[in-house]
C-alpha cells in the first residue's frame, strides 16, 4: 500500500469528491478550498515535484493545464478568470509530494500571492 496521499484517493482507499477522471489524470475538490471553486487536478501517475519531470510528461503537464481551463469554463469562470497554481517544495508550500495543479476560481485573487 503507498503511503501517497493522492494516490490513496485515486485508488479509491481514501474518499474525495471527484469532478472528472480519465485514462491520465483525476480532479477532485480540495479539502481546504481557499476560493469557490478549488480544484486538484493530478496525474494517475506518481510525480513527487515539478522537478521530477522529463520531457516524456510534455503531453501530460499540456493535458493538466487543458483540463484547468475546461473545469474553470464548465464551472462558468473562463470570462470572470481564474488562476492555475504548482507549488514546488517547501518555501513554495508543496505539502503533498505527487504533483497537482491547483485551479482557484470565484473570488478576486491578489496578486502577488503571499
Ligand atoms: P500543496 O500545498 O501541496 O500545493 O497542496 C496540497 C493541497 O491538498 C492543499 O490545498 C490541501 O488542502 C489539499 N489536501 C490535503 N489533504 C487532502 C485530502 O485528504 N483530500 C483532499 N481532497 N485535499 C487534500
Ligand atoms: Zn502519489
């Protein structure tokens, strides 16, 4: 059994609210959510950072950054905006090492971030 949190959730071991899955990637909602709409969208694949990546995951990174702009049009925010979000280890704030794009829509969201 992996201990990865998000692993654990989409092998099913751990509930979330899923809002889409494919072949490669999940989104589910955030436990936490800092906007009206927060969104995890994950790779099936474990990816501990940013920093793992080869050039064999263009195709997937394109695909998560696809999805965010898709979810934030379903969910009505593609004119009003949104924002896309990795944080990539510990002074960015990454506190689950399997790579995830946050998508934040619904509020005015300052810039820059804290
Ligand atoms: P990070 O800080 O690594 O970029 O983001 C991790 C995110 O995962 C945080 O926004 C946190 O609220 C969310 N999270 C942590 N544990 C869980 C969980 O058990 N379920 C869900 N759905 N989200 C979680
Ligand atoms: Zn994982």
């Amino acid at each position: 059994m992996t201990s990865c949190l998000f692993c654990r959730i989409i092998a099913g071991e751990i509930p979330g609210t899923l809002l889409h899955q494919d072949a490669d990637l999940v989104a589910f909602s955030d436990i936490n959510p800092q906007a009206p709409l927060h969104a995890l969208i994950v790779p099936r694949r474990h990816i501990a950072t940013l920093n793992d990546l080869t050039g064999m995951d263009d195709a997937l990174v394109g695909s998560m950054v696809r999805f965010a702009a898709e979810l934030a049009k379903q969910h009505g925010y593609d004119e009003r905006g949104y924002r896309t979000v990795f944080n990539c280890n510990r002074e960015a704030g990454q506190t689950v090492f399997h790579i995830h794009l946050h998508l934040l829509a619904g509020r005015g969201l300052h810039w820059p971030p804290g």
